[in-house]
C-alpha cells in the first residue's frame, strides 16, 4: 500500500473527526448520567468514602457515571486538596476508578453501530419535544450513547487501510512478538498518547477501533493498554501542580499505583492475561476490554492490602511539613475548581463552604458580644480578624459560583445556585454587623462605659434570640429543611418586636437619667445590629423556602 500524502489524510481525518465525535458523545452521555444521579451522586461519595474499601466502590460508581477515570482522580486531587478527603480515603478511590473506567472498554467493544442513528433520532427528538427535565437529561444520555458509536464507527472505517499498510503491520508484529523491546515500544506508545490526549478512554477507544478492523491483536495491544493505564496519570500529576502538598501526594499515589500494578502485571501476568482473554473468545476488541477489566481488577485486589503502606511511601517523598501542621481553620476549605467538572458535587461543596462561611460569622458575633460584655481586647482583635476572612470568603465564594453557573446544571440546581448568592452577601453582612459590635466594644472600653445590669439582661435576652434565628437559617440551609425556615421567619418576627420594645425601655430610662448617654448610645446601636442580623437570617430561611417550592 503506497503511504502517500493522500493517503495519511484519508485516515488521520476521519480518525480525528471520530475521535471528536467519541468524545463529545462521552461528555454528553456522562453530563447526562451525572444530571440523573444528581445529589444521590454527592451522598455517594459521602457515604462510600469512610475507609479505603468503600473509597473502591466509590470510584468505581463514580467513574462510571462521570465515564472518566482522569477526571475522577482530578477530583480526587480537588477533594484532597479541599480537606474533604484523606489520602487512605483517596488511594481506594483511584484504584476504584481504575476499575471503573473499564466499562468504557467494554462498551466500545459490543458493536452497536446499527444502533448509533437510531439512538441519536431518539435522544434528538426527546430534547427537543420533551418539557419535564427528566426527560431531557434522559435524552442526553441517549444522544451522547449514539453519538459516541458513531464516533467509533468513523474510527473504525478511518483506520481499516492501516491493515494492508506493510510498515504499521511490522510495528504492530515487533510489539505482539513477545520481546522485552516490542513490550516496551508498546507500553511508550500507549502512555505517550494517553498523556497527550489527556484521556485513557479516548485511546481505549482508538484502540478498541483498531482492534476491531483486525489491526491490533492482543499480544501488542496489552503493552499499549499498560502504557495507557500510567499516562493516565499524567492529568492528575498536572492538575495537582498547583494545589497543596497534600494534593500533590494524592496524584504521587495514583502513579506509584498504576506504575506498581504495571510492573507487576509485566513481569507476573502478561501471558496469563493474553491467555484468559484469548480462550474467552476470538473477537480483538472483546479480548482488548477484557484484559483492560482483568488488568484492573487483578491489580487493586494484589495492591489493596498495601494501600496503608503507599500511603506511607508518598507522605516520605513528599514529608509534611510544619507550615501543614500549622495550618489555621481559617479561609476556603471545600472549594477547588477541579471539582467543577462533576457540577453536582461541586455545588454539594459551595454549600459546604457557605456554611463554614456562616459558622465562622457566628464565630465572629460570638467573639464580639463577648468582648462587648466582658471588656475583652482580645475578642475585639478576633472579630476583626474573622471579619477579613469572611470577605475573602466571600470574594472567593461568589467567583466559583459564577464558574459553576456556566457548567451545565439543572434547572432545580440552578436555583439553589441562585440563592446562594444572596446567602453569601446576608452571611457578609452578618459579619459587617459583628464587625460594628466589636467597634461598639472597643469604644466602651476607651470611654470606661459601663450598662446598667438591667441593660445586660435585656441584650442577653435578644442576643439569645438573634443567634436562635441564625442557628436555625444555618440548618435550614444545610438540611433544605422548610420548617425551620420558617421558624426562622417566625423568631424574627419576636426579634423586630423585642428592638422596639426594649429601644422605647432604653430611651425611658434615658429621659428619666437612669441612664448614662454614652451607655444609651452603645445600648440602642446594639440592638439596631441585632435586629438587622436577624433580618439577614430571615433572608437566608426565604432563600431556602424559595428553592425548596420548586
């Protein structure tokens, strides 16, 4: 066969043409699935990754849905790098999506091209026609299937002249020929555009199309599927460039394993796989998904006993430090834009991160009204301290609000999107007010100011009410809970009425001189503050209630 020009433009066009349409179907299919698994998919990964054994499940569900074992172990390095997950936690995930990203494989490899236009036609016509959102994420995911079949089919048909090509068919033969150079061409090869492409399923797929137009046997695609398995490791290791320590121990760990398992299978499995596979049946792509799914599995089951030791292993390459161990509860903890790829996990954490934003608020109030009662300097300073916090966190919070609003997320989480703006300014001003109240203290301390205990007991009584209604809007939020949003509305409510009571009591005993004017001043100011933080608790509760009627 002449390799002409021509010729390397036939093939290399469809190829990448296929390889675009197998992608976008994948991301298609995947937003779908990831849509339809919705909040079920963020109490997954709460609930399966308590220890490292569940951490396996839980990557291999994950992978599965979100159809990228890159993209889960980006997340990994995101939740690790957010404090939400350990590194024992984290290591059963990446061997989980190790084996989750095997269905891919197996996917491809059942030829259900007939299906493709069929599938697209559905899909199309169900986004198009349909209202009810179930149904439109459904029709994703049958558009993204079809989509992703016709991408392999167009591979397929791409790259069917390779076959009669006399140097690719030697190559092929050098890698098959059972040598330690052709099992390391293979395996090179593999890992070089896995890294490329950034996409173990994008070569798996390209593998699986070669396989099935007779090009690829399986004695020279296992090196390559073992090439794939450790550049998949690439996009971790680049992802976790800017992130923590403990971030980049994450990736570190999921390249020690994939390298382990590797080396392993190379020196132990090889011809124990090639054989298992091959008696199972004579179709190449088959045998192809087959060994990618016992390459998998076989290596988490060998390596899952030694997880405690690699961990181990990576905390001595890269040694915690006394900068980590030091490190404050203060500023972002659950935000990190690698999340941003599964948005439904990602808006779980911005949930998260508004509420350690309002605790710290009420951190800030707490630490105010004490410094307001007891004279303390120190609660003043803590107060203007966790004030710039709040900022910053407000900064940070509502610019990954805005990014995740331009990822594809249903309508109903749209919507608690959109209410989260408004928390994150009521939950700011909260501290403002906290803010005003340590100012309030400090002057009461310069000025030897001293409240009457009658003025004690009635702050205490409303400051004891303020914080009821914050508390309950916190949890209100945090549960979805309707009734204490409402119950919120209701304490506030008491609130208003208790600052127009006590305000009137306070000017009484003003005008009746009971009452000094500079006590008078910082007494009716408190209670202006007090009742404005109950209005931004009542604002927080209607945010609440507002989402949770849709």
């Amino acid at each position: 066969m002449d390799f002409s020009l021509d010729t390397i433009l036939a093939i290399v066009m469809p190829l990448l043409g296929g390889l675009g349409l197998f992608l976008y179907g994948m991301t298609v299919m995947s937003e779908g699935l990831e849509k339809s698994a919705g909040n079920k998919l963020e109490k997954i990964i709460e609930k399966l990754s308590g220890n490292v054994f569940k951490g396996v499940l839980m990557g291999a569900l994950v992978t599965v849905i979100i159809q990228s074992s890159s993209a889960t172990t980006v997340m990994v390095v995101g939740f690790v790098n957010a404090g939400i997950m350990n590194l024992t936690q984290a290591i059963g995930v990446i061997m989980g999506a190790n084996i989750g990203t095997t269905i891919t494989a197996q996917l491809v490899s059942i030829d259900l091209t007939m299906l493709a236009p069929i599938a697209i036609a559905i899909g199309v016509g169900i986004k198009l026609f349909s209202k009810k959102n179930k149904r439109i994420i459904l029709g994703e995911i049958i558009l993204g299937f079809g989509i992703l079949f016709l991408g392999m089919e167009l591979m397929k048909d791409a790259l069917k002249p390779l076959r009669e090509y006399e140097g690719f068919v030697l190559m092929i033969k050098s890698i098959g020929a059972g040598t330690l150079l052709g099992t390391i061409k293979g395996f090179l090869l593999g890992l070089l555009v896995t890294a490329v492409v950034q996409s173990s399923s994008a070569t798996t797929g390209i593998m699986v199309a070669l396989a099935s137009t007779g090009a690829l046997p399986i004695e020279a695609a296992f090196p390559m599927l073992l090439g794939t398995n450790v550049g998949t490791c690439v996009t971790a290791l680049l992802s976790s460039i800017s992130a923590n320590r403990t971030a980049k121990r994450a990736a570190v760990m999921h390249l020690m394993f994939n390298l382990l398992g590797t080396v392993i299978f190379f020196v132990f499995f090889s011809k124990l796989t090639i054989y298992i596979v091959t008696s199972l049946g004579d179709d190449p792509a088959r045998q192809l998904a087959n060994a990618h799914t016992f390459f998998n599995v076989v290596n988490t089951i060998i390596l899952l006993p030694f997880a405690g030791l690699i961990v181990k292993s990576v905390n001595v390459l890269i040694p915690i430090t006394q900068d980590e161990k030091e490190a404050t509860t203060f500023g972002v903890k659950y935000l990190d834009e690698r999340i941003l790829e599964t948005p439904t996990i990602a808006l779980g954490q911005v949930v998260k991160e508004v509420l350690h934003m309002g605790n710290l608020a009420k951190m800030s109030l707490d630490s105010a009204i004490g410094a307001l009662k007891n004279n303390d300097q120190k609660g003043i300073e803590k107060t203007f301290k966790i004030e710039k916090t709040i900022n910053t966190l407000e900064r940070e919070i509502s610019e990954y609000l805005i990014k995740l609003s331009n990822t594809p997320i249903d309508n109903d989480d749209r919507k608690i999107l959109d209410g989260l703006f408004s928390t994150i300014n009521d939950i700011e001003r909260v501290g403002d007010h906290a803010d005003n109240i340590a100012e309030l203290a400090l002057y009461k301390i310069d000025n030897n100011v001293h409240f009457s205990d009658k003025a004690v007991l009635e702050l205490d009584e409303m400051v004891s009410k303020v914080f009821e209604a914050y508390d309950l809007a916190l949890e209100a939020m945090k549960e979805e809970n309707r009734y204490k949003a409402q119950k919120v509305i209701e304490v506030e409510g008491v609130v208003d009425e208790m600052e127009k009571t006590l305000r009137k009591k306070h000017i009484a005993r003003l005008n009746e001189g009971r009452c000094e004017m500079s006590s008078g001043i910082i007494f009716l100011d408190m209670l202006s503050n007090l009742e404005r933080i109950s209005d931004h608790s009542s604002n927080i509760a209607l945010a609440v209630l507002d989402v949770s009627e849709h």
